[in-house]
C-alpha cells in the first residue's frame, strides 16, 4: 500500500528534516568517538517539542500521530541513529503510560515527558533477553507498598532517565502472567543505576544496567492492572519496532546517499565507477531495500494510527529493514572500497550503528519465527 501524507505530517518532516541535518548530524561523529550521551542537544530537542511530539495536546504534546513520529525517527536516523534510537526508548515507555496508565498517571508523567523528563523501559535482565517472560526481578506486596527486587539490564537512556517503567514479577508461578509493570522515579532510593555499556554503535545513546534492592513503591505506581505487564510490554514493543524500521529506513538513506556521491566522483577504468555494472547493482539493491522498507514501516505506523492490530506488520518491518539497512551499509563500504574501511570515512559507523537493529526490540530470529507462527495459524 501507498500511505498518503497529510500537510500535517509532512510539515512534521521537513522540521525534524532540518534540525536533524542543522543541529544533530554535525555532532554524530564526535557522540560515537567519545561515547558521550549528547545532554545539551537532548535539551533542545525537548524544547524544540520533538520528546512529546506523539503525546495529546492537554499533556503539552503535539498531538500529532504515530505516522508523524515514524517520520520524525526516519529523519533523525538520517543524522544520528544515536540520537533516534534515544527518542525510540523513550517512547517505548511512554507509550505504555499513554495506553495504559490512569489519567493521574498521564497527567503528571507524560507533562514531564513531552518537556524535560527522559523516561526508559526496563524489560531486558542478564537472563532475560528474548525470552521476556523469563524475567525474575520481583515485585510484593508489603506493608502498603510494593517492594522491588531485582536487575535490569541494557537500558536504553539508563542514568539519564528522570522517569523508568519496570517490569517485574508479582507472581513467581503465573510466568507472563504474574508480570506487573511499574512507574518508578529515578530519585526513588534503592534504584541505582549500573555498569555504563561500551557498545560497539549507536554510543551516542546511552545503555546501563539498573538494579533494584527494596525499592518501594506506593500503590499508584502500579501500571495497569496486576498481572498485564507482559500484554503491556509487547504492545509498546510492537510500537518500538515500527520505530526500529523507520531508523533503518534512515541508515539505509543515508549509506545510498553516500555511496551514490562517492560512485559518481571516483574514477577508475576510464570513467566514473557509477558506470560500472557492479557498481549499479549494489546501488540498485540500496534503492530497493530503502524503498520496501519505507513502504512496510509506514503501513504498520499507519495501522498503529488507526488503532488497529499491527504486530506481524511491525514484526515485518524491522526483519527487513535491519536486514538490509546491515547489507546496504555493507555494500557502501565495498563502494567505497579502501575509503569505506577508514574512520574517517561515515559508512563503517554506519554498519556498526545497523547492527543493534537486528538485536533490539526483539532479534531477528525471535521476530521471524512470530511471523512464521501467525503466518501457519
């Protein structure tokens, strides 16, 4: 399918468009060589409104929907995928407050969200990775309060986080079922934030370890009901791999758009390697991949819009996408040739930045056989 822009959602580009290649894209290199979260950037960017722009308008946000920030995120993966993928984890967690959260919990927590509060999703434990419902941080119930035990682990926007939704167990026989999720602050005592990770891409972002020892919790920070946390966390998940699709769209954009320049400039064999049929292959593959990928990450971002069931489309986007945003920076690299190895050169930060797409939110392995289980039902 063709989604159709409207004048609202195409305006939302063309200004995430131009900050992203203005205020993001000159600092990208400098994000990956120090492994330095980018806080001022981050600070304008929320003042700029780009952190709440999915959020209702009566929550200081845009009010614009989940097509507008899948463009929003293809964008800026344009310029930083570290800078994108920040953007992805927080909404990975506050889409759960928006869909499932009180209207207390909306009010006091998406307000700081769309204005100057980070907020992280903490699913993922050292055991725990695909297999989310093997999760063993607990949650019980004590004295009036809940009582947090456990550790989580590469947390997207850990320690930069004002705000944290955590998954834990309130029920260790139920598996998925005895899963709660949970609204925390980042002062709460007993939350400590952990080993900072020194990843291979996307080090603009920042990921940490979170542990957990007697965190306790009033009974408002209950999120949702007892026991729907998993339903929860794969609903937001769902929305986070839309987004993982549009930044691969974007890495893809970006290694063609490199790749093209660099194709037409060099000459070897008595002319521009632009015309060599070798050359205009691995171009061609580019252009394809970006273009299906644009098409199937759209499709699930509009059915999300529409609120409709939009798992295997989400699912499908990023198995393709990461896929090939991972083969086309390859194939930038190989036009590149020698220039493309180098560091100096932005194509082999663009591979290691591609790489976390076919891991995070779900690899690739755990997604395509959901696919394949929906497809055989």
């Amino acid at each position: 399918m063709t989604v159709p822009f409207t004048a609202e959602q195409k305006m939302m580009q063309k200004l995430a468009r131009d900050f992203a290649e203005n205020e993001i894209a000159p600092l990208d290199a400098a994000m990956d060589k120090s492994g330095r979260f980018p806080h001022e950037l981050i600070e304008k960017m929320q003042a700029q409104g780009f952190f709440g722009i999915i959020f209702p308008e009566e929550y200081q946000g845009g009010g614009a929907d989940t097509l507008a920030g899948t463009l929003t995120i293809y964008e800026i993966a344009k310029a930083s995928a570290s800078v994108a993928l920040t953007l992805d984890g927080h909404w990975l967690a506050t889409d759960t407050i928006l869909y499932h959260g009180t209207e207390e919990q909306k009010k006091k927590y998406l307000t700081r969200a769309a204005t100057d509060t980070i907020t992280a999703f903490c699913l993922t434990e050292p055991c725990a990775g695909s297999d989310a419902a093997g999760i063993m941080s607990s949650a019980v119930w004590d004295g009036g309060e809940w009582v947090l035990n456990g550790t989580k682990a590469w947390v997207t926007n850990g320690g930069v986080a004002g705000v944290y939704v955590i998954l834990a167990k309130t029920d260790q026989t139920k598996g998925a079922r005895g899963i709660s999720a949970f609204i925390v602050e980042a002062d709460t005592p007993g939350l400590t934030v952990g080993r900072k990770e020194d990843k291979m891409g996307v080090r603009g972002s920042q990921t940490t370890e979170l542990a957990l020892n007697d965190v306790r919790l009033k009974k408002e920070a209950l999120l949702g009901a007892e026991g729907g946390g998993f339903k929860i966390a794969m609903m937001a998940l769902d929305s986070g791999r839309i987004s993982i699709g549009a930044m691969a769209a974007g890495l893809i954009e970006a290694a063609l758009a490199t790749a093209r320049g660099y194709a037409r400039e060099r000459h070897a064999f008595g002319g521009p390697i632009a015309n060599l049929q070798a050359i205009q292959f691995m171009i061609a593959d580019m252009a394809i991949a970006l273009k299906a990928t644009q098409l199937m990450t759209f499709e699930a971002a509009a059915l999300k819009a529409a609120r409709q069931r939009h798992t295997q489309e989400a699912a499908m986007a990023k198995v393709f996408g990461s896929r090939h945003a991972v083969k086309s920076c390859l194939d930038a690299i190989q036009i590149l040739g020698g220039n493309g190895y180098s560091r100096d050169n932005r194509v082999e930060r663009l591979l290691r930045d591609a790489k976390m797409l076919e891991i995070g939110e779900g690899t690739t392995e755990v997604l395509k056989m959901l696919v394949g289980r929906n497809v055989l039902a």
